[in-house]
C-alpha cells in the first residue's frame, strides 16, 4: 500500500524539489496532481524506462481515456482528449502505432535531417540579423519559438503567416485554458488543418514532405483525412512546443551558471554534444504522455494495479542520483547519453535528430552573435508554464550583447 501524495498547488513552479521527496519515498508513488487527477508518478530512472515499455500498459486513448474522469477528484476540470486529434501515434498502440510511425520516419532520419541544416541556419541567421547589442527582449519570443516553428511549417507546408495562431492554440492545447478556451482552440486548430489537409490533397503532388505522406507512400499505403490531421496536429505541437522549451531552458541554465557558458565560447566545438546535457538538466518534457495499466504492473517491488493512469516524470528520472551523480548540476562536458528527455521505447521521438540540429543551430549562432547576454529578470521573477507536460518558461527577458 502507498499513500496518496497531494502535489502541492506550485509543483510547475519548482518540480525538482517534489521529485526529489518522491523518488526518495519510492519508485513510483501515487499522487494527486494540482488539478485534482490521481496518477501514478514514476520518478526513478530505472523504473523510468521499464514503464515506458512493459507491455502490460497501453496509450490508446479510445480504450482508456475514460480513465481521466474516473480518477479525477473534479471531472470538470480534467483535460479531455480532443477527438479530432486523437488518431495519432502517440496515442496507439501496435500495430497501429507501427504503420502510422513507419510513414514517418523515413523523413526524420538523422541523414535526412542532415539536409536541412543550411536552411535552419538561414532561419536562425534572419532571426538574429533583427536582434541588437543592449536590446531586451523575450528570448522565447524573437528567436526560440519562431525558429522551429518555421521549420515545422516549412515541412508541413503551411505559410509562415499562420504561425502566432498556432502558438497560441497549441499553448492553449497543452496548459491549462478554461474548458472554453481550449475548446475553441481545438476548433480552430482542427478546421485550420482540415483545409490545409484538403488543400494539398487536391493539389498536384510535390516533393515536399507533407505532399507525399498525403498522397500515398512507397508502399502505398495512405492515410485518411483524420490520420492525415491528427498527424499534421502531433507534428506542429510536438515540433515547436519541445525544441523552443529545450533551447529557452538551456540560455536560462547557461546564465544561470557562467562557468559552464564559458566554457561553451571557449569550445563551441563542445555545443552539439553538450545538447544531451542540457536534455538531461531540463528537458521541455517534464512527464510523457497518456499512458495506463491494462493490467497490473510491478515497478521495483510496487505494484500498480489495472486501470490507472501511470506518469512517467522524465525530468525525475534524468536527475536521479543513482544514474547520474550531482544530478542538479549542469556539466557541459559530461556524457549524459542515456537520457530519457526523448522518452524510451517504441514512442521514442521521431523528431530526435531534428531537435538536436535546431538545438546545435540555434546556440552556436546566439553564443557567437551575443557571447556577453545577460538576464534580464531577477531569477525568482520568471514564470514556468502551467503546464505538467512541458517544462518551459512563460518568458525568458533577456539583455542581448
Ligand atoms: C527538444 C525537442 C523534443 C523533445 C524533448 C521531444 C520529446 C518527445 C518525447 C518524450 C516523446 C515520447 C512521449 C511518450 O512516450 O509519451 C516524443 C514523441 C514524439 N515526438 Fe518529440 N520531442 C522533441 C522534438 C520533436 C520534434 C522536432 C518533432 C517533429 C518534428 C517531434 C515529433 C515527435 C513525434 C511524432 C512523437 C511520437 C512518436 C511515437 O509515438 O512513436 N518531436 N517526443
């Protein structure tokens, strides 16, 4: 038996310090999140990586999304899985998982991704050709959110001009709006899709991306409008709501820390490695997602019992003690393969290469342009995000220089 931990109403604001009690309580522990849902909490490491891929859980939510209501205190207040969207990889399980995945993953391959280096870096140049010496600005704002997402809209083919509608939907999506709100963003996301989706559909087929995983794949297999629109969905959120957190969080630790930043100038040859680091510390993804026991799973001598919800805090894991030592402090030079910040498993990120070379783009151009930047808030001012899926902040005010 475990008794039942209520997460304090703060957790976003400082999750470490909640991880740390519980990880040393347990390798899972049953808790309640500040909205009122009862989840199961993994926060070790090794208990990280078994969860994610026993095959006693499962992550179709036609199957056990119901359990959202039945395990919230306040069903009002539970995030509902928008129908819409649903039909998305990350929500199913083999064999669906595997034939949805497949189309994919051609495109994201670490080669392929390779080839859009001179246009991320074009991006990112334009990007901070606009910025000044003594400016201050949100980080988040003119230069992390924009680069990624016009990345991903550039592989969906979707013009740039649609891209501050975007940001604020999905933020709507993936913090918490009001029931309405989110709703509403929902609605315009899914009817902005269906016409893009409609759109190329009927046009003649390109190279591009998007156009041939809309017209039918080398096998042939094709995707219906609402595959096509749900994975249109995972790729547009998934590809900007992480690499902006992941590049945002890293200025933040880098000023927070001005040996590490230094030894960064010094050796930018060091930045493409020291991404896993910087995963590691404070990855966008603070817990994966959906996932539920089919049946009863024992996790390192607890056991969860059939139909619940079981959380799998990848920020807790990457800062267990017993996988990495001085797990709170950022090392640029350490090896931290093994990290779990892209999750683990058949659910892996697709978009892994692409983060990484984004990541890699975007820090070597804003430390070479602007070595001396400087916060431009009293720490303790800066907001994280409503959210217990992403780790980020809600502004990064920084001086550039
Ligand atoms: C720093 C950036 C990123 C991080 C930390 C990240 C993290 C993750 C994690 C943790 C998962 C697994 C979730 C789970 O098992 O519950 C995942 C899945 C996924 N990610 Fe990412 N991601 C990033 C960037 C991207 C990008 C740029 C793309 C696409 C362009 C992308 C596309 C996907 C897709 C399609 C999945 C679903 C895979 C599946 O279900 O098989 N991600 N990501």
């Amino acid at each position: 038996m475990t008794t039942l931990t209520q997460l304090p109403d703060d957790y976003v604001q400082n999750p470490h310090a909640v991880h740390d009690m519980l990880r040393a309580e347990g390798p899972v522990r049953e808790v309640r999140m500040p909205r009122g849902l009862k989840v199961w909490l993994v926060t070790r490491y090794d208990e990280a990586k078994i969860a994610l891929t026993a095959p006693e859980i499962s992550k179709n939510v036609v199957e056990g999304g119901h359990l959202m209501a039945v395990h919230s205190s306040d069903p009002e207040q539970v995030r509902r899985f928008e129908p819409t969207f649903s039909a998305n990889m990350l929500n199913l399980d083999p064999p669906d998982h595997t034939r949805l995945r497949k189309l994919v993953t051609k495109a994201f391959t670490a080669r392929r991704v390779e080839l859009l280096r001179p246009r991320v870096q074009e991006i990112a140049a334009e990007l901070i050709s606009k910025l000044n010496d003594g400016d201050e600005v949100d980080l988040l704002d003119v230069f992390a959110f924009p680069l990624p997402i016009t990345v991903i809209c550039e592989l969906l083919g979707i013009p740039i001009d649609n891209r501050d509608d975007f940001r604020e939907w999905s933020n709507q999506l993936l913090s918490f709006g009001t029931p309405e709100q989110v709703k509403a963003a929902a609605g315009s996301m899914a009817a902005f899709l269906f016409q893009h989706v409609t759109a190329i559909a009927e046009a003649e087929p390109n190279d591009t991306f998007f156009s041939a995983l809309v017209h039918a794949d080398e096998s042939g297999d094709r995707l219906n409008t609402e595959e096509l629109i749900s994975m249109a969905f995972l790729l547009l959120v998934a590809g900007h709501e992480t690499t902006v957190n992941l590049i945002g969080n890293a200025v933040l630790s880098l000023l927070q820390n001005p040996d590490q930043l230094q030894v960064l100038k010094d050796r930018p040859e060091l930045i493409p490695a020291s991404t896993e680091e910087f995963l590691r510390l404070e990855g966008p993804v603070n817990v994966a997602t959906f996932r539920y026991t089919k049946e009863a799973l024992d996790l390192g001598g607890v056991t969860v019992p059939a139909g619940e919800i079981l959380m799998v805090s990848l920020v807790a894991a990457n800062r267990d003690p017993e996988r990495y030592e001085n797990p709170d402090q950022l090392d640029v030079t350490r090896s931290a393969q093994g990290h779990v910040a892209f999750g683990h498993g058949i659910h892996f990120c697709v978009g892994a290469p692409l983060a990484r070379l984004e990541f890699d783009v975007a820090m070597t151009q804003l430390l070479a342009r602007f070595p001396n930047l400087t916060l431009a808030a009293e720490p303790e001012t800066l907001v994280w995000r409503d959210s217990t899926l992403i780790r980020g902040l809600h502004t990064l005010p920084v001086r550039l220089a």
